[in-house]
C-alpha cells in the first residue's frame, strides 16, 4: 500500500517540480520597502524529494483504509519563515476531513527547518504550496 502512495507522489513530485517557481513567492512587505532585486526561493535540506519522503514518513495510510477512502487530493499552503520553520499550516482544499486531518498532522510533524528564501542578501518569509494527491 505504501509503494503506491510512494510511486503517485514520486510522479507527483516531477508535476510539482515543473511548477515550482510558481509555488514560491516572498511574503507581503509594504510597498515602500519593497526593493528590485535577486530572489533565492526557500529549499528543504535534500531538496523537494526529501521534502516529500519526510511528509510519507508522518502520513498514516490506515485510517483512510478503515473509512474506505482509496483516493484523494488535497492542497497544503504554509509560510516559511526567516529562520526556516514551517508556520501558518493550513490545508486549502480536500476532499475528505480525514485526509486533510492526516495530511495536516504529517506536515506538523516535520521537524526539519528549511533554508530560508533571499532577496537582496537578507532572509525573508516565503510563501509555499503543496499538493497531495494519493490513490490506494
């Protein structure tokens, strides 16, 4: 069962992988700060991929076998802040409560800080999605 979930977010990852530089964007500022300049995106140590088999590591697949939920997707937003935590976790969308309550613990247990995103040499906030689309 977990091969599964594994090989639809490893095809997952090269369709979220395409639409990376979409999926980051540094945090609001107001306009009068706001500078022209070099953009580095936040990254998870070990890059997307680890990013992904640390949410499979957390992601409890049972519950979801027990209510008869053999598929779903759902979409995660989170802010990283300027020290590389994950702050703000809030799931968009879903298509069932559970897999967005089990999708929502497995990305709150994620210990692992990130690499802050840059503009102009200072870290800054950054805006991150994540999809989850699994099938059984």
């Amino acid at each position: 069962m977990k091969k599964y979930i594994f090989f639809i977010l490893l095809f997952w990852t090269a369709t979220v992988a395409a639409q990376k530089d979409s999926a980051v964007t540094p945090a609001h500022q107001p306009s009068a700060d706001v500078k022209a300049g070099p953009v580095k995106d936040a990254e998870f140590p070990g890059g997307h991929k680890a990013f992904v088999a640390e949410i499979l590591k957390y992601f409890r697949t049972s519950p979801l076998v027990k209510a008869d939920i053999m598929s779903a997707k759902a979409i995660a937003s989170f802010i990283v802040d300027t020290e590389g935590n994950m702050v703000n976790i809030k799931i968009e969308s879903y298509e069932h409560t559970l897999v967005k309550d089990e999708f929502l613990r497995a990305l709150k247990m994620i210990k692992t800080r990130w690499i802050p995103a840059e503009q102009d040499g200072k870290k800054v906030r950054s805006f991150m999605k994540q999809p989850l689309v699994f099938n059984l």
